[in-house]
C-alpha cells in the first residue's frame, strides 16, 4: 500500500507503547504505579461536570459548534486572561481547538510551508517535532542544558536558521524538565522573533502549574504590540485531559488563519464540553492554591525518596514532572526498564523527548502522595 513517505519517518506515539507495557502488566494481575505519563488522577472539580451534564439538556446541544468556539468561552478566557495573567485580549484574538494537540498542530501547518524551517526546543514533548515532519517541516532542535535552566541560548542559532525559520515554539513552564521562564526572558525571545520575523508560540498548558508562591506568567505579558500567541489547555489543571478542550490566544494574523484551516478540516469541538470549560475559568482563586499546593507536596515526597535512592534530578518550579538523571552505568533503556521489573514503577524514558534526553527519565506527579512515597521508597541506592 502506498502511504505518504513523510510518516514512515514517524513512530508509534511513545506513551501508547508505555501503555501497552502498562496494560500486559495488568493482565497478569500485576499492580503498576504508573508516574510516566500526565493524566491527572484526581476527578475534575463538581462545578465542571454539572455543568456538562446541564449543557446536555440545552437546546441545540448536538448540534455543530461554532467553527472558532462558542462566544461565553472565548468572553470567558478574555476575563481570564485579564484577572489572572494581566493580559488585555480581545475577543478575534481567541480561539477555541480540541486540546492543545490541534493547536500545536494546526499552528504548524497554518504557518509553515513544506520546507520551511522551525525552532524546536530539545528535550521537548514529541509532538512539536512530530507534527512539523508530518507537514513537510524542517525542525531545528535547540539543546536545553540545566547549566542554562532549561532555557534556549539564541545566540546559539545559526545566522542561516534566523534568517529563514518562520516559526519558534517554546513550552514554559517545561516539559518534560519543570523549568520556568520569567518576564525578562519572554521580553527577550519575543524580541529575537519580532525582529527575525519569526511567530512565536508558547505551548501554556502548565501555566497555573508552579510551585506556591510563585505566580503563574503568559508569554504575552507585557507586549506591546501582539506579536507572539500561547497555547492554552484545560487538560493539566481541569483534570480534563478527556475532554479535548485548548485554545490559542494571540496574534489576529495567526488565530485567523489556523481559524480557516480549522474551518476545512474539523467542526469544532462539542458544545457540552465547551460549556464544562467555562465553568472551569469561574474556579476561585483557592482552587490554583489548593493544586499548587497539592502538587508541591507530592513533589516534595518524591524529591525526599529519590535522594535516598542517590538519584540526581532537578529541581524544577513548574508542572507535576521531576527530570531525574539516569545512575551511571546504566542506559536509560535498562534503567527505566529495570524499575518496571523490579518496582512494578513505569516511568517515561528521557529519550522520549528526543536524543538530548537520553541519560534522564521523567517522573509524573499524578499518583496519589502515598502511593508515590511508598514506590519510590523500594528503589535501591546503586
């Protein structure tokens, strides 16, 4: 069968082999504490899906969306953007997607042309690179180094990529690393782009995820003129990851055209689960303490039990991830192995997130304190 030769460069999507890895353990009646992928455990909150279940009774409920989202989610996200990033939007500068995948996605393919050149972050989440090669993209991999927090040095990039790349996506706070960037250094890249003529992207969907204390930041604080757009998700902070609901906030140009090609390719997203969302963006301001708070706890057990263990990590202020060090003498294959066979503890292997990660693997926060202690307790100092 002939298929199109840009995919036979495209592997299986790694976290569905570490779920069938997951599943023929559980088969065998074998119990798994699965910290690889980010699924939150905990249900969404009761607001949200009352809501849902209410929006089944409206009229019109299965009827198609509108193609760029219902307008009391995009009023909605204009409000939160302004009460809880100090952002001013307006309306035509959002736009509703099904989840942060399509926005990624359909940025790419609305932007770039086949041949074009994007700057990538690496270690980065495999769907950046993904979908620019599915798309006849060019990625340019930039390393992120914890000698540099985990953040781009631009200088770095070769004159010749400046010059020609058209699109520069960045993921603060990080995955698969936890790091954070801060208003000087979004001033800073959004800067290098506006002058380079590159759109810059930051994928947010880890905003509301940081440490207490420290306040949740949009790469469009502070513009002067839009220039940039950010990739929002409920997933992460909603537990909604289920639903598929995202946006993309930011550059009229850009909303505009992903808008149109959106319009040719899907119908949107279903009108319940828009709704579900707006209620989400009414949570009170103790809803981010109590998950900020919640997420520090869990990170601070699993920091505790890996130091026992003499494994490295750092030490990140954002998402619910933990980029530890592989012990030497072991490959990161054999090692995230290893905790399989012996802890029944599945773990995402650093090499996912392409050849830079490689010597790391990338613990989730998405289990419960206890059973998370009590995993990463068993795991023998090498």
């Amino acid at each position: 069968m002939k298929i199109n030769m840009r995919l036979k460069g495209i592997s299986t999507y790694d976290f569905k082999e570490l779920n069938q890895q997951k599943e023929r353990l559980l088969e065998n009646n074998i119990k798994v504490t699965d910290l690889s992928i980010g699924d939150p455990g905990e249900k969404p909150h009761n607001d949200i899906t009352t809501a849902l279940i209410e929006a089944i009774g409206k009229d019109h409920f299965n009827n198609y969306p509108p193609y760029e989202g219902i307008k009391l989610l995009k009023e909605a996200i204009v409000d939160f953007y302004r009460n809880h990033y100090e952002v001013m939007l307006e309306e035509d500068e959002v736009l509703i997607t099904i989840g942060a995948k399509d926005a990624i996605n359909t940025i790419i393919s609305a932007v770039c042309n086949v041949g074009d050149w994007a700057i990538l972050p690496q270690p980065a989440y495999p769907t950046y690179e993904n979908c620019c090669r599915i798309w006849g993209v060019n990625p340019y991999k930039i390393p992120l180094s914890i000698k540099n927090e985990y953040l781009p040095i631009l200088s770095h990039i070769p004159d010749r990529i400046t010059s020609t790349a058209k699109l520069f996506i960045i993921n603060y706070p990080n995955n698969p690393t936890g790091a954070i960037a801060s208003e000087e250094f979004y001033e800073y890249i959004r800067e290098y782009c506006s002058r380079n003529n590159i759109i810059l992207v930051n994928d947010g969907t880890y905003n509301d995820i940081v440490l207490p204390g420290i306040k949740p930041l949009s790469v469009l604080k502070g513009e002067s003129k839009r220039t940039a757009v950010e990739i929002g998700s409920f997933s992460k902070s909603y537990n909604m990851t289920g639903f598929r609901v995202g946006y993309i906030v930011g550059n009229r140009e850009v909303i505009r055209e992903v808008a149109r090609l959106k319009s040719n390719i899907d119908s949107g997203q279903f009108l319940p689960l828009q709704y579900s969302a707006c209620e989400a963006l009414k949570l009170k301001e103790n809803y981010y303490l109590q998950l900020k708070e919640m997420y520090f706890r869990r990170r601070s057990v699993a920091e505790a039990c890996l130091r026992v263990a003499g494994i490295d990590f750092y030490k990140g202020s954002g998402t619910f991830y933990i980029w530890c060090a592989v012990p030497k003498d072991y490959s990161t294959h054999e090692y995230c192995n290893s905790l399989l066979d012996k802890y029944h503890l599945l773990v995402t292997p650093g090499n996912v997130f392409g050849s830079l990660g490689d010597g790391h693997f990338r613990i989730s926060l998405t289990s419960e304190e206890a059973e998370i202690c009590e995993t990463l307790s068993k795991i023998k100092k090498i």
